[in-house]
C-alpha cells in the first residue's frame, strides 16, 4: 500500500533482498508480506507487522491486530508452510510494549 508510512522503506528492503546472494551464490526469495491497514491507535503511531511470528514444532506462531488484513495474513502463512498450523495472537499489547511474538520468545540472560 504506496499509502502506508513503511512503503518506500519496505521496497527498498526487498530491493536489496532481491540482489542478494546466499553463500552459494543463489538469490533469495523475497515473499512480500501486506502490513496491517491499522497504523493509529488513540492518535499514537503502530508499527504492527506480521514478520514478527515464531515458528515452533508443527505451528506458527502469527501476530494478529484485530485488523482487517488478519486473515489475508493467516492464509499466506498457511500456504508458505502447509505443514504446520497457523495460530492468530492478539499482538497489540505486545506491539505496545516494543516487541511481538517473535521477541518474546527469545533467550534470556541468566542473572
């Protein structure tokens, strides 16, 4: 959406993706994934995004903003891994707090 404020970046992102290599020289697939048509919240910027799932086991852990593009999301999940199951989690706390589901999961230092 040429209209969203992260657009220009996000083409230029894939862009550079699409250029690249691996370290055999093959290029990388770039799937484009929508943003969420949400990006104000009580007059505050959001910054919600559907790249910030986890994969674990058999499933897929997937962001959802009770937005409208939630379940166009879910189902281009679902096709990229047929194997696995697609769970939508309401990630707008997350996202409040500066992270999602991908962040949460990861590793903790020990005190």
């Amino acid at each position: 959406d040429p209209a969203h404020p992260d657009h220009a970046v996000g083409k230029e992102i894939a862009e550079v993706l699409r250029a690249a290599t691996d370290a055999r020289g093959r290029r990388l697939e770039v799937i484009e994934v929508d943003a969420p048509t949400v990006i104000e919240e009580d007059g505050a910027p959001v910054d919600h995004s559907y790249l910030n799932h986890y994969l674990c086991n058999d499933g897929v852990v997937l962001c959802s903003f009770d937005d409208p593009r939630d379940e166009e999301a879910a189902a281009l999940f679902r096709r990229l891994f047929p194997d696995r199951t697609v769970t939508l989690v309401d990630a707008r706390t997350l996202f409040a707090a500066g992270g999602g589901i991908h962040c949460i999961t990861q590793q903790q230092p020990r005190p």
